[in-house]
C-alpha cells in the first residue's frame, strides 16, 4: 500500500528522505564564479589553464551574449541562432503568439533566413 492512502504518515518520511539527500551533497565550490567583461580573472585564468584572455577574445565573448526578455543566452550563429535556457525561449515563444497562430504550442520552423519575428 502506499503512502498515498495515509498521507498523514508520508511527512516524516519525506523529512527523513530531504535530511538524507542534504547529509550526503557536499559542499559545491564555484571555479571563479560571476565576473564582469572588463575584469576578467586573469591570473587564475593562466594559473589554472594556461589562457590568458586578450581584449580580441574578451570582444568576442561580450558580443555573444545577448539579453532576452526574462533573461539571457549566447549567440550560437552569425544567423542569430540563440542558445538559452526552456523558460526563456517559452517567454519569447508567447509573447509572439496571438489566439491564431499559438508558437508555444504548435511550434514554428523557417525555412528562409529573414523570414522571422524578432523576440521581444
């Protein structure tokens, strides 16, 4: 039988489940964490990966990244292919959908460059 039918039994259970999974993570070390374009961390850059980054790469690396409605992601192709996370593109997806033409559900493929809507 399963918890389902006593769900007044099924609290400690997940209780003790959550303290387990919690007792065996460990504790997540970031490698440099966030930083900005104009500060990049250099050193530990070359320390660890033998990269140090010039102002040509540092150009790349900021013109790739774009900001989306809700968020943002990284130009993938000179085409404005986008790389992002699901809830974002869902975002854009219903923001260009109208009663007659839903993107978020029916889905949409272009065939011709240009042939496009810009994401709000």
């Amino acid at each position: 039988m399963s918890f389902a039918h006593f769900p007044h039994r099924s609290g400690p259970v997940v209780a003790l489940a959550a303290a387990f999974a919690l007792a065996l993570t460990g504790v997540a070390h970031a490698d440099e964490g966030v930083w900005t374009f104009d500060s990049p961390p250099s050193k530990a850059l070359q320390e660890k990966y033998g990269f140090t980054p010039d102002a040509a790469w540092l150009d790349a690396l900021r013109l790739s990244a774009v900001r989306l409605s809700g968020g943002s992601g990284s130009l993938v192709s000179g085409n404005g292919l986008v790389l992002t996370n699901h809830h974002i593109a869902m975002g854009c997806l219903q923001a260009l959908s109208t009663e007659a033409n839903d993107r978020a559900c029916d889905g949409r493929r272009t065939a011709v460059s240009g042939n496009g809507n810009a994401s709000p």
